[in-house]
C-alpha cells in the first residue's frame, strides 16, 4: 500500500511539473533600475519587476521568465510574440497587439532639466536640447512641438552623462527613475527644476497573439491582491523607489 501511495504522489508531481511547463509565459521588460536590471554577480534579473513576478509565481502557480530589453526594442518582441507579456507603460501605439490587463502602478512623466536652467512652464522647453528614450512617447504636445531640440538615447543614463558634459539641456521621461539613476551615478547635484507632463499606468499587459492569454485573469488577480495588501508599495520601498 505504501509503494502504491508513493507512485501516486510520484504521478502528481509530474503531472505538476508538466502543468506548470505547460502555462510557462516570458515575460519582457526594460533594463533599467530600480525597476529591473541585471544583477552582475548572479547574471540574474533583480529589482522591482523582478521581485514581482516572483510574488506572482508563488500566488498562481505559473511559471514565468524574465528578460530585459531596452525600451524600444521591447514593443517589436511583443509584436512578433517572441515574448508573451510585459509590466510597462501602457502605450496607444502598441493596443492594436496588445490586450491590456490590470494596472501595477502609476509613473510621472516629464522634463528634468540641468541645475541653472529654469523650467517652470511648458513654454520654458522651447529651444532647449532634451534627451528622450526612442519609441518613448511623452504626448503629443511634447511629441510634435518644433521648438525642442530631442536627442533620442537608449537609456536614461546616456541622456544624464550628457547632461553631466554639458551636451544636453535636460533629461525627459519617467521623473523618479531619471532621479533614481542620478542618485546612483552621483549626479544628482547636475539636476534642477522638474516639469511634470503627465501621470501614465504601468499595467501588466499580453501580446494578442500570445498561447498564453488564458493566464491573465489569474495573474490579474494576484496584481490586484498584491496592490490591496500593500506588497507592491512594499517592494517598491525595498528598491529605494520612492
């Protein structure tokens, strides 16, 4: 009897393990921290998002792999489905393949400019060089107006290095992570005056074509109970976001 329970035990665990390959996602975001970067000793993804997905793991049961991509590179992966699914601002452009799914967090967007450089209207932007992440749409009063200078960078760091040579005016996008950035590279004494442009959703969202769209109600429901008892707040603190 005991030979028979244990072959039983044995079966449920590969039917497990062949449950959990067959729900299996990947999941693409963008290499930048605090919201995920490569960690160099482990060759692994560490920082919010990661640590997220690692809750949503454990409270559905899914599988799910992480790879990061710079910004503009990410919309192509999703397009083509080579990755099924992505945490990341929600953007007009991409619903055509995209079918949007519960809401993780919210993000301000806007213009932090070189200290010395006022900026307290939109007007203040006129003639001034910017740095802006290519694909990155900040609206479309910033997007088509003639009299800014964009300079389009792959990541928020290139635009603060600039910034810091004097080759720039000001770095545009998501303001807590261009000041995050700046903490971590000591550069926080080169910003200045901050103009916010809008607030924007960072929601969970699926490539349309994606096998794995049956897996979204759940892993919805674990970002709701996630943002409900306060565990996505907690790991953001954990990554010195706010």
């Amino acid at each position: 009897m005991t030979l028979v329970l244990r072959l039983i035990a044995l079966i449920l665990v590969l039917l497990g393990s062949r449950n959990a390959l067959a729900t299996e996602l990947r999941l693409v975001t963008i290499d930048v921290a605090p919201w995920a970067s490569t960690d160099a000793a482990s060759g692994k993804p560490i920082g919010v998002f990661p640590e997220l997905v690692a809750e949503i793991q454990r409270r559905t049961g899914y599988a799910i792999t992480i790879s990061l991509q710079p910004f503009a590179r990410i919309p192509h992966e999703l397009e083509s489905v080579r990755e099924d699914c992505t945490i990341l601002v929600w953007s007009d452009e991409w619903a055509p393949f995209m079918v949007r799914g519960e809401l993780v967090s919210t993000h301000v967007f806007g213009v932090v400019a070189r200290k010395g450089i006022k900026l307290a209207r939109f007007e203040d932007l006129s003639g001034l060089d910017v740095s802006v992440l290519r694909g990155l749409s900040l609206g479309q009063r910033f997007d088509t107006e003639q009299s800014i200078r964009r300079q389009f960078d792959t990541d928020y760091l290139m635009g603060l290095r600039k910034l810091a040579h004097g080759r720039l005016d000001a770095v545009a996008g998501a303001m807590p992570t261009i000041r995050f950035l700046a903490r971590q590279e000591g550069l926080s004494g080169i910003l200045g005056d901050e103009l916010v442009l809008s607030e924007v959703d960072l929601p969970f969202q699926c490539a349309k074509g994606s096998t794995k769209l049956s897996t979204m109600p759940a892993i919805n429901q674990a970002i709701r109970d996630m943002r409900a008892d306060g565990t996505i707040d907690r790991i953001k603190r954990e990554y010195d976001y706010f």
